[in-house]
C-alpha cells in the first residue's frame, strides 16, 4: 500500500479512559500528556491510581505471567501509600 492510501486516524489517544480522541478533546499540554480534558478533570489522585493499575498491568505477559525479574515492581505496589491500589 502506497503512502499516500494509508488510512490516518485522527486526534489522539488518551491513556487513561483507553479512547481515540478528537484533537479538541485535548487541552495544549493534553496533547503532549496523552490527557484528555475530561481524564485531566478527575483528580490528581484518580489520575495517579490509573496509572499504577495500568502500570501493573504492563507487569502481565500475555499469556497473565509475571516474570521473575518484575516481581519486586509488583511488591512495590503491593506496599503502595494508596489502598485502592494495594487491593
């Protein structure tokens, strides 16, 4: 397939709500964040426990294992200053 035939997505994507969305759904330094307006509303705790559970789940490999090198990044969360995050 040619360059110019390729299929462009538009805006961005925002790590936290997991969704594609429009560039006005995204503030000047949203952009660069990966933040939506509406995920950059919620709280810098809310915003600090999507990243550690997403964090975690980068620990998993696919097949749900975690390899023997990131058990101790999962004991750090397991000690985390957040409960929602140590449940």
């Amino acid at each position: 397939m040619s360059h110019k035939h390729q299929k462009r997505r538009r805006g961005h994507f925002c790590w936290s709500c997991q969704r594609l969305r429009a560039n006005e759904k995204f503030s000047g330094r949203g952009h660069a964040r990966h933040l939506c307006k509406d995920c950059s509303r919620l709280g810098k705790e809310e915003i600090n426990y999507r990243q550690a559970t997403r964090n975690m789940d980068r620990l998993l490999t696919w097949d749900g294992r975690i390899r023997r090198g990131r058990l101790q990044q999962l004991e750090e969360y397991l000690k985390h200053e957040n409960e929602r995050v140590r449940a």
